[in-house]
C-alpha cells in the first residue's frame, strides 16, 4: 500500500490550523449548530467536524466520547489531502 500524501504545503496548513486555536478546546454552540444541520439534512445519527494536526485528528464535536484519536494513516480519499 502506498503511504498517504501529505499536503503540498503541510508546514502552512500546519500552522494556520494552529493559528485558529481551536484544538483542544471545549465545545461551541456555532459548530453544534453546523454538525446538527448537517445530520439532519443527510438524516443521519451523528455528524463530525474533524481536524488533522500533525500527531492527532480532534473532533470539534461536544458530545463525542472519541475527541481525540491518533492521525489517521489513510482518509477514505486514500491520501491526506
């Protein structure tokens, strides 16, 4: 299996995520909002916001027990694109 690729510029996406300072904070009514909208328009149970630091991916979602998991290897996209 061929290993993920990162993004062409992984250091600027890196370090713009970091500028949002929004990993590991608590949750907020605005992306509630959003994750609520979207599982209801694709009427489904559960819908995630989900960020990919360069150790982790953080879910942005207030009642996940799974907030934090190792960075994923693959997306279903098959790269880290």
């Amino acid at each position: 299996m061929k290993p993920p690729e990162t993004s062409h510029d992984e250091t600027g996406r890196l370090e713009k995520l970091l500028g949002y300072e929004i990993l590991d904070t608590e949750a907020e009514a605005s992306f509630d909002r959003i994750t609520r909208i979207v599982a209801n328009c694709l009427n489904v149970p559960v819908s995630l916001i989900s960020l990919i630091d360069a150790q982790r991916q953080w879910f942005k979602y207030p009642s996940s027990r799974y907030r934090k998991l190792p960075r994923p290897k693959r997306t279903p996209h098959g790269d880290m694109r």
